[in-house]
C-alpha cells in the first residue's frame, strides 16, 4: 500500500507556522505532489467546535480536562482526514500535533510529559510525523508579532511570559531527544531562508 508523507510545523504561538505552511504547500504542489493542508486544534467539523472550548470558554478549565479536549480533537482528526489521506499517498502538512501537548500541556500547564504524550498515542494509535519543522523563536519576539498582528488573544496565548518561556524549552528539549524527526529553524531568520531550509529538508523525504 502506498504511504504519503506526514509533516508537522511546531512552534509557539506567532513563530511564524501559517506563512511557512503555506510556501511548502505552494513548492510541493508546483512540484506536483497533492497535499492536505490541516490542523490542530480544529481540522474537522466536531474540532472546529472542540477548538471553540479550548481556545474562547470563559473561566476555568483544569489542565487534564484541557489534556482531553486536545487529546479527543487529535483522535477524531487524525481517523477521520489524516490517515485516509496518508493512505492515498497525500503529502499531509500539519499546523500542530502532539509535540503542542506535550510542550503546552505538560510544561505549561505543568501535567506529567509522558503521560501527556501517551494519551495522544493512545488517541492517533501511534501515529509519528515523519518531520516535524520547529519554528523556534523566544517568547518576546513572539509576543511582539502577535501583538502586532491581532487585537484579541486566546486562553493559550494570554498566558504569562514564563509560560512561553516554560513551552519553548520544552520543544528545545523534545527535538535534541529525537533529531532524526526534527527540523529546528530559528524564525527570526528572514522567511525565504526559512523555506529554503524547510524545502531542502523536506526534498530528502520525497
Ligand atoms: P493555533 O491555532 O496553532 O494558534 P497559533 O496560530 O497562535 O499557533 O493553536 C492554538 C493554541 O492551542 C496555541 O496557543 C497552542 C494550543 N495548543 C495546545 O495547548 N495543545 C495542543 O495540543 C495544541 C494542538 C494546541
């Protein structure tokens, strides 16, 4: 049976992952491969409304109830469009995967890593990105972006500076365990030398 290609773009929130989607999007489809171009939280109709939860409910949510709702957006996404497309031969770029849960729920919100990553495993029953593109910038840089960028923030991104701080170590830490996966880029790197990077990567899984 055929296997498409499974890319994920991780970052912290205003890294820069929607514009480096779209180019590799736009160079893997003038070199005519098809592509899904998804996300997380948010890819199907029940995670547009999961998303709505985790990202706009006013007042509190615990941290492991947060766990579950991403857990239940991933294992929905991923049976229902990622692995068909994966199945057809797709190339599938991902905004988004397990790596955010573990870095914004267990180091941000301070929950067991490893218990928070196996309930994703549980959930997409193992599925591993063959690439994952860490967009890596520090909390400050990113918080000028997105300041520039919007006027309204959601639950994830109103938190505190330490909390950024807490969830780009943890990427850090999560890329120089598995290197093989791992693309990491700095994002304060003009965008083109991004995609140049990204590209020459990604043309070794092709
Ligand atoms: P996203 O829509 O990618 O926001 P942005 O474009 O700002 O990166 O993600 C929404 C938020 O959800 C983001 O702050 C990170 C958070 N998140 C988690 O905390 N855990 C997860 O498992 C996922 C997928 C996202």
């Amino acid at each position: 049976m055929s296997r498409g290609v499974f890319i994920t773009l991780e970052g912290g929130d205003g890294s820069g992952k929607t514009t480096q989607a779209e180019l590799l999007q736009d160079w893997l489809a003038s070199e005519g491969r098809t592509i899904l171009r998804t996300r997380e939280p948010g890819g199907t109709d029940v995670g547009v409304e999961v998303r709505e939860i985790v990202l706009h409910h006013r007042g509190d949510i615990t941290p492991r109830a947060e766990a579950l709702l991403y857990a239940a957006d991933r294992a929905h996404h991923i049976a229902t469009v990622v692995r068909p497309a994966l199945e057809r031969g797709d190339v599938v770029i991902q905004d988004r995967y397990i790596d955010s849960s573990v870095a914004y729920q267990g180091a941000g919100r301070v929950l067991d890593p490893d218990a928070v990553r196996a309930l994703s495993e549980w959930a997409t029953e193992g599925l591993q990105p063959d690439l994952t593109i860490l967009l890596d910038l520090d909390a400050t840089a990113a918080r000028g972006r997105l300041d520039e960028a919007r006027t309204r923030y959601d639950r994830l991104e109103a938190e505190a500076a330490e909390f950024h701080d807490r969830v780009r170590a943890a990427y850090l830490e999560l890329a120089a365990a598995e290197p093989e996966r791992f693309l990491v880029v700095d994002a304060a790197l003009p965008v083109d030398e991004i995609a140049d990077a990204i590209r020459s990567r990604v043309s070794q899984l092709l």
